[in-house]
C-alpha cells in the first residue's frame, strides 16, 4: 500500500483532497497537524474528516478513511526533523498543503514563515526521504499585479497586493529550483460549490459577505426591522470594475485537483485551477444585492469626499478589493490537456454566482435572508 504525506489537512482544500483520494485509492497518508491545550491534533483531523464526508454526502466513509490517516502532532514552522525523518520513511510522495491565506499586513512575519520557509523546510525533508514527486498548492495569485495572459508555467507578477502572494510566488520559486519532480496547482477565489453553493469552510471573498450581513442586521437594528427587511445601504467601496474575477467552486478544485494527481506522469507542470468563466464586478453588485436583500452598495473607481460609514467600510475591506480590480486572465491550456475541455463544463454565470452567495447566507447568517435550507 502506498503512502503520501500530506500537509494542511485541516484546511479547506487539504481536507477535500485526503477525503476523496483515500475514498479512491488504496492508499495511506500520514499527516501532520497542530494539537492545542484543548484538542489533540488527532481529534482536529479526525473533526475536519468526519466534516468533510458529510459535506460530500458520505457520513459513512469517515471511519475507513479515518483507518488509513496517520497524524503526527507538529507545525511545518517548528517541526521535528529527525523525527519526521524516521516516521516518513517509505513514504514516496509528499503533498503540501499547508498556508497561512493572509491577505493583510504580516508584521510577525507569519504568512512568509509559514509559506516560504515552511516550503522550504519540506522540500529540504523531501530531499533527504529521495521522493519521487512533489505536490504543492500554490495560488493562481502569484501573479500579483500583473495585467494580462499569466501563463500556467511561468512566473510573472513584478509586484503583489500582500505578503500572501509573494510568499507563495517565492515558494513556487524554491519547488521549480529544487530539482524534485513536481507538480503545482494554482487555485483562484475558492467558492461554494455549483449544485447549492455550499462551502464547508468559507475564507477571503466570504470576509467581505459577512461584513455586509453584519452591517445590514446593524442597520435594521437601528431601523428597528426584521434583519430580513430589504434595506439601502447606501456606501462606495473604491475599487475599479474588472471582467477578470475568478471564482471557482471547491468541489471542482478538488474533483481536479485529485484527477492530476492521480495522474501517476509529474513533469514538472503547473496548472491553473481557475475554471474559464471570469464574472464581472457588475455581476458582483448585482448577485450580492438580490442574495442578501440590499442596495445602494456599488464599487467605484475613485470615492470623492468619503463620508465616515464608507471610511470605515474601505478600511475593513481593503484587503480584498485589489481582487475585484484584477486584469489577470488565466491560461488553462494544461488544466485543459490533464483533465480535457467537458471538465470545464460548469459556468460561473449570473445565476450560479447568486446561487453561491445565498448558499452561503442561507447556512451562516438565515436571518438576514429569512430561510435556512441547510443544517449545519
């Protein structure tokens, strides 16, 4: 039975990915994964794992898979070497997972810590166990600021938007100079899936959501309403409009991403797990003003004498907006070879894009939308 190691199995695409491979696959992962004082790192995966098979419509899966996941409690920032070394050994493959998807400032230099250097600390352990392949997931960011046609295969960006991006650009650095047969994958904005728009574990674009069901239920609450109420709003965010925002859903990320890994050929390949159906920033306005029940919200290029509501709205949301001004278009032309043009068939239009949104509201905040399809 074969075994891989894989790193960040407590995140969103780490736990999807070791899910559906070890339904798959006879094989065995070992992972490693951060314990605290309150839950052991072995009942952290063996949560995220019983999760994730629900989430996927397989309760009854978790305890097989369970079976075949070995944990070792440990940190890629702070790991034990030697250690590792010892419990690693058989081990061929190595897929690493593992980010700190910061999209602020990185004072402590956490983001860099766990991005670049622990990249580096696990190629360095690669090395010593000669595997044979390197998995790594990256971001279809790394192109940072750069406008225009980023190729899978190269690295573009001459400026980013923060300390995530670049930490994972120079990653991708360290794993194409490390001379180990690799594979990288480089999703976009990670979503909710086609059929419901659900997500198990919402992160960067889902930010923005929240905050504006917060600041809506504010707002009623003032108005003294049903939170349910349709509303105005009434602020601009600055941001300039874009064609090129790529949102694509998780449970193609991970139907993808396991298919090219399963592909037993690494030739050093990079693939942009972006989708090809870019939504606009109109769509944006439109999509989260029907979902949540809003107006008034729009996304200007330049905001003249911001009054102290759009201030504090800039602020908390600046982090995100560069995302919803891109002028990257992705090239998926090895998406399209490893995985052939019919898995492109999904299409992130007007509805699908709603569909996301009040997938997500509808789960965490059904009050400010008045039903509740799911159960959490």
């Amino acid at each position: 039975m074969s075994k891989i190691f894989v790193t960040g199995i407590t995140g969103l695409i780490g736990s999807a990915f070791s899910s559906m491979i070890l339904e798959r696959n006879d094989m065995e992962i070992i992972v490693l994964a951060r314990g605290s004082d309150v839950v052991s790192a072995q009942k952290r995966v063996s949560q995220v794992i019983q999760d994730q098979c629900s989430f996927d419509g397989k309760p009854e899966l978790a305890c097989s898979i369970l079976k075949r996941i070995e944990v070792i409690d440990g940190d890629i920032s702070f790991m034990d070497e030697i250690e590792l070394l010892e419990r690693l050994k058989g081990v061929e493959v190595f897929f690493h997972c593992a980010a700190d998807v910061n999209f602020g400032k990185d004072p402590e230099g956490r983001t860099f810590r766990i991005n670049y250097e622990g990249t580096k600390k696990m190629l360095e352990l690669a090395r010593k166990l000669k595997i044979k392949a390197f998995h790594f997931v990256s971001t279809a960011y790394v192109a940072g600021k750069y406008n225009g046609m980023a190729l899978e295969d190269e690295l573009v960006a001459e400026d980013f938007n923060n300390s995530y991006e670049k930490s994972k650009f120079m990653a991708e650095q360290l794993v194409r100079e490390s001379g180990i047969p690799f594979t990288i994958y480089r999703p976009s904005i990670v979503v909710g899936r086609i059929q419901d728009g659900r997500i198990r574990k919402p992160l960067a674009f889902y930010r923005v959501l929240e905050f504006l069901a917060k600041l809506k239920k504010h707002r009623c609450s003032k108005m003294q309403i049903s939170p349910a109420e349709k509303v105005s709003l009434n602020f601009r965010l600055k941001a300039s409009s874009s064609d090129k925002i790529y949102f694509v859903p998780v449970d193609y990320v991970q139907h993808s991403i396991v298919e090219i890994f399963l592909n037993k050929t690494v030739n050093n390949k990079t693939y942009h797990i972006t989708g090809n159906s870019p939504v606009t920033t109109e769509m944006i306005e439109v999509a989260v003003g029907e979902a949540l029940g809003i107006n008034g919200v729009t996304l200007e290029a330049e905001v003249a004498d911001p009054n102290p509501v759009e201030r504090m709205v800039q602020k908390c949301l600046s982090d995100f907006l560069p995302y919803f001004s891109s002028q990257i278009i992705f090239d998926v032309e090895n998406t399209k070879e490893a995985l052939g043009c019919p898995s492109m068939t999904w299409k992130m239009d007007a509805k699908n894009l709603e569909k996301v949104i009040r997938g997500f509201y509808s789960e965490y905040y059904p009050e400010v939308v008045g039903y509740s399809p799911f159960s959490k």
